[in-house]
C-alpha cells in the first residue's frame, strides 16, 4: 500500500496545490522564533493540520497549501494502521506517530542503509511510485513554539520525514523515484500491490541500485 498521500474528494480547509504550480518547485523561506508564535502562522499551522487529517495525509508541507514557508505537519495515526497487514507494517517498519510540527528543518545525518517502498503525494493525486529514501534520519528543526527540536526517525516515519522536507526544498517524490515504477493507483493496486519490492523492480527493469534511472 503506498502512504496515504492520495487526496479524497470533498471539502478540504486549505486548498492542496497541483504538480505545475511554481510554489511547489521553490525552495521555502525559514521562519523566525517570533514569526512561529505569530497569531497567523498559529492558524496556519492549525488549518495545515486539519487539512491533512481531511485529505486524508500523513504529512502536509506549507508550500501545497501555497505557502512558500518552512513548516510542515506530520501524523501517523494508529487507527489508519489498522487497515494495514501486520506482515506490510512490519517490512516498512511503520509505527503509529503522534502530531508533529517541524519548522526550518535540517536532516544533519541519514542512514547509509536504504529502504525503497511506494509513495504518493497529495500534491499528484492519483499515482505511485517506488521510492529510495535513507532508513533512518536525524532532523533538527523548530517546533510549532519556536523552541529547538531533535527528531531521530527510523522506518516510516523517516520516510514521511524526508517526504516533507523534500518539499521544503523545492523537491517532490518524482524527483527521486525509479521511473519505471510509476502508476496509477488504480493499475498499482490491480498488478503490484501484493508484489515483493524486489519481484517487482525485477519484473519492471527497475534497478535497485542508485536511482539514476
């Protein structure tokens, strides 16, 4: 199952902006301890919040909603895990994680190790891809009071982590997919869905060496 990226149809308190919007390809602006405990970016903030938890996502960046600023907000809930196999969270080694706000956010180190699973965005609704990401992340950041923050991420939530960063930077999951892995979630539920990542990289061609497909 890729990360719960896809958007659903209905009302949603913030608009998520479309791959081709310039926002997206921007590398955001950091924000100041005094800008981060402003009434307005409080408020956006909460609305990112809220706009994830309707989309549904497990991670928003400022930038799709438009906002060319350093901040996201991740969540893993525990109730979305129960629809997953136990043998499928196990692999991706994916946990339920608690709320979290990360402003101006730095990955000061990464684990040599790789894990490579499907992952969507609510920024490109519809489609999939396999993803080479670092297995274990170190992020510095501030958090949603302007206060210091040490983020030591393994798994899943290393990936959601390095998703929204990516993000931050300008950069979305495309960039760094295997090429012939891309789908639609409809033919990825159809054909691959049950498929071992490496059956599957084998049967399409997809190297799972460095991704410089």
């Amino acid at each position: 199952m890729p990360v719960v990226w896809a958007r659903a149809e209905g009302f949603l308190r913030l608009e998520i902006v479309q791959a081709g919007e310039p926002v997206l390809r921007q590398a955001a602006r950091p924000l100041s301890a005094e800008e981060i405990r402003s009434d307005a970016i409080r408020k956006l903030i909460a609305d990112m919040r809220e706009t994830m938890y309707e989309a549904p996502g497990v991670g928003l960046a400022a930038p799709q909603v438009g906002r060319s600023l350093q901040i996201a907000v991740l969540e893993d809930r525990e109730d979305w895990l129960k629809e997953v196999p136990a043998e499928q969270l196990a692999e991706r080694e994916r946990r339920p994680v608690p709320f979290q706000v990360i402003v101006n956010p730095r990955i000061v180190e990464s684990s040599p190790e790789q894990a490579e699973f499907f992952e969507g965005c609510l920024s490109l609704p519809g489609f999939s891809a396999i993803v080479p990401r670092a297995r274990g992340v170190r992020v510095e950041c501030l958090d949603e009071n302007g206060r210091p923050k040490v983020i030591e991420a393994s798994g899943w939530h290393a990936r959601i982590l390095q998703h929204e960063i990516d993000h931050l930077r300008g950069n979305m999951y495309i960039d760094r997919m295997r090429t012939r892995t891309f789908s639609s979630l409809d033919n990825f539920k159809r054909f691959w869905q049950t498929k071992r990542i490496d059956d599957l990289c084998a049967e399409l061609g997809a190297s799972r060496g460095p991704a410089t497909e």
